[in-house]
C-alpha cells in the first residue's frame, strides 16, 4: 500500500496534515504494517502563503501508486488551469483510490476524475467545483467508491480517518481516533 | 503580536499545524494585522519520526515574543531530560502567554512553567505530566491565564481556537472557525 500525496507551492497545510497523521499511524499501530507514503511535488520543496516550507520528493510521474490525495489552498484556482501541472496529476489516472480535501477537489476536477461523480469541496468553493462533477454535496465526506472528497481545511482529519476505515476497518478507525485524541465524528 | 512555534526533532507535526492554521488567519482575515510567527528551533530544519522535514529558523533566544506554542511529540519524553535544550526553553521565561499541545506540556513543565498551575496532556502523559504541574486535568484545553494546555494531537485546532478568542475575541473565533470549515466546540 503506497500513498502519494500531492503537494504545490500554495497548499493550506493542514488540509494535508490531518489525513496524514491519522493515515502513518495505520503502519505505526501496525494495522497496515506495509503502508507507507511519499511527498510527491514537481519540485524539492513546497511552501505555503505564509513561508513555511516542507521538503518534497520530485516526483515525475503519479503512476503505480495504490492512494493518491490531493490538499487544498488557494493556489488551487490558478492551478487548476495550469495545463503542466494537471497533465502531471493525471499520470495518476490508473489509481484505484482518490481523494482530496477542501480546494484539492478543483484539481482532481480539473484532471477529468471526477467525471459523473458527486463531490464536495470548501463552502467558498461550491461554484467552482460544479462544472467539473456531476453533483456537488454539502457533507464532509462524500464516499463516490473510487474517488473519497472532503470539505474544508479541517475536515482533512475526518478525510483521514474515513480512509483508514476503508483501508483498515472500524477498529483501526477507533483505535487511531483515540490515539489522535479525536472525540468527534 | 510576534508568536515563538518551539518545534525539534521528533515532533508530531499535527500537534503543531492545527493551531498554526487556526492563527495565521487572525492576519490574513485581518482580525490582528500585525500578527507574525516565527518557526523557532535550534537548527534549520526538523523532521517529524516519518522523515517529514519542515525549514525553520536558528532561534538562539526566545526571549522577546508575546507569544509561545510548544507542539508535542515522542521525542519529549527524552528531550525533557535534555538540559541544553530546556535551558534554551528558558529563554521564554518572560513570555506573558505559554501553550503547548499535547506532550508539549511535558517540556513547559520540566522548563518549571507549569509550577503552581492545573495542566493537561496526551492522556497516554498524565503520570508523566504530574510532577511537573499542581493539578493534572482531562479537560480538552486548561486555560490557566498566562499558560494554557491542550490534551492529545487534534486538539491543536481546538487550542488554536482559543488563543483565536483570547487575542481577538469571539467575533474573530467565529469566523476563523467557520473559514477553517471547523464544526465542532
């Protein structure tokens, strides 16, 4: 079980720092004892609005990996009609699961992977996201089998403890809810 | 209002990001203006136990800021016996308002920042945590004026949001949480 998390200049970092905690910890509890994850981005580092920059894995191609998620930020929305970066994103086509948080689902629109496909994305973003999906939905979590969006920044954590159920099952989900200090649904 | 992020070698990088999103839009939403942060460590980068390395900046003193923020993390358990760097945390003695999430609490106590005060933690710390405090709590945040505790992981949001309402009042914590997409108290 490889994940690739997708990352660029102008991400909102928790968008990716709530699925990622609670997604390490299904190889730290040992439930996913294989799981492991790569920073993919077209560059070595990325940095948010605010100067805070996290070392990435330049990744050339998206190809191969099990899991693929996509954060949001507001980077999103000229990134999305950036024909290298989306040509990039869709060499992740062949990938059995996709999810984003928040703005990210504007990218995975904008790659074709949301195509007859009910999605959600930040309440700020509802307009944008419509062209690219079939319905947009106002829940946190909307679970389309292949493709898993989620709605604004925080609603990363629940993102991710949504997929360690899918991955993992419920007592995974428990236990690494309770290991995150997590007492909301 | 110029805030210290104290982050090292071994910190678990949701205990930092939660408050840090929340706070940053107490600038860009223009509730303080003047709002600033520094990623404060003893080296130029850290690197939580999955290899993620975040820059920051070579902080000899953490005297001067207005605000501190200790993330925890594994590595606390020892680095709270490590005298160098609890003499660097020392530095911050005359800061007017100390907070720390999660283990994060165990390094406030062995600087002797928690003497005389209720605090909370981890509740996988709450034996550690004792020797170091008057009172150990399992509220989700124990506000004891100038030093203000958070239990496990997630509550970093959940303190962010506070010190939100500490600093610019309810109005401000109302619409952070709301940008954040952040539903529940």
């Amino acid at each position: 079980m490889r994940a690739a998390y997708v990352l660029y200049n102008g991400l909102t970092v928790l968008d990716f720092i709530g699925f990622y905690d609670a997604l390490y910890r299904l190889r730290t509890m040992r439930f996913l004892p294989e799981f492991s994850f790569q920073l993919c981005a077209q560059t070595s580092q990325v940095q948010d609005e605010h100067g805070l920059t996290i070392l990435t894995t330049p990744t050339e191609t998206l190809r191969g990996f099990d899991l693929l998620v996509v954060p949001g930020g507001f980077a999103t929305r000229t990134l999305r009609h950036d024909a290298a970066f989306i040509r990039w994103l869709r060499t992740a086509a062949d990938c059995p699961l996709k999810a984003s948080v928040c703005s990210g689902s504007l990218l995975l629109g904008a790659a074709g992977f949301l195509t007859g496909c009910a999605a959600t994305t930040h309440p700020s973003a509802y307009e944008q996201l419509r062209p690219y999906c079939q319905e947009v939905r106002t829940d946190r979590i909307v679970d389309e089998g292949p493709v898993v969006t989620a709605r604004g920044v925080s609603s990363s954590l629940d993102l991710g403890l949504h997929l360690v159920r899918r991955l993992a099952g419920e007592e995974a989900q428990t236990a690494i809810r309770r290991q995150m200090d997590y007492p909301y649904q």
